[in-house]
C-alpha cells in the first residue's frame, strides 16, 4: 500500500529530523556557550532545563510551548479513545509531554507496524484497541 509506506517513510523522517536538530540544538555554539556570556552570568551555558525556562521567558517562545503542548494533548486524547489501558494511556500521557513529537511518530510507527500489511489507514489509525 502506497498510502501506508509514505506515511512509515514521513514519520521515519520526523524522528530522523527532530534527533538531528535536537543533537544540533544540544551541540550548536551559541550566545549562551559564548564565554562573555559566562563571564556576564556566571553560568557556562544553559542545560535543558534553564534552556525551556529562557525560551518560556520570551512572548513568542512561551506561544510556542503553548501551541506545541496543547497540539500534544490534543494527539493524547486521540490515543486515550484508541487505547484501552489505563496503564498505557497515562504511560502515552508522559511520554507525549516529555517527548513531543518523538512520540508522536513513535505512535503511529507503532501502529502503522503493529497492524496486518493489507490493512486499510482508518483500521490502522481508527479502530480502538480490543480490551
């Protein structure tokens, strides 16, 4: 099925893609690794966690996280109906949230490889998980 391989190859590309600009992120100098700004701050550079708090100070940086986590929410509900552990809801629930979208393809990967190779995209994606 055509429709089913594009869509493994485009969330293979998305877990691709967000390893690389996170490792690019992690690694890339920027003013925060600069050693005026060591000597201005005290501090050698940002880690994850100062990093989120600097980009949550900025008006369009906190819009962002906003946008991203509700549109992770709103892909959690859509795996609660479709899971019917609790167990794996809230297991889906943290990963979403710590994750993003490493998640997200992680999901449909999952569901895209789980399910028999002739199977339809709305049995794949919308048929609810027998109890």
């Amino acid at each position: 099925m055509k429709t089913r391989n594009a869509l493994i190859g485009y969330f293979i590309l998305v877990l691709v893609a967000m390893t690389w600009v996170s490792w690019y992120a992690c690694t890339a100098p920027t003013i925060t690794s600069l050693a005026q700004y060591a000597a201005i701050t005290g501090k050698e550079g940002l880690n994850v966690v100062d990093g989120y708090v600097t980009v949550c100070s900025e008006p369009w940086g906190l819009a962002t996280m906003f946008d991203a986590y509700f549109g992770f929410l709103a892909f959690w509900i859509f795996v609660a109906w479709r899971e019917r552990s609790g167990l794996s809801r809230g297991l889906w629930l943290v990963a979403l949230m710590a994750l993003g979208n490493f998640a997200i393809a992680g999901y449909a990967l999952a569901c895209l490889f789980t399910a028999p190779a002739d199977a339809s995209l709305e049995t794949i994606f919308f048929t609810r998980k027998q109890a």
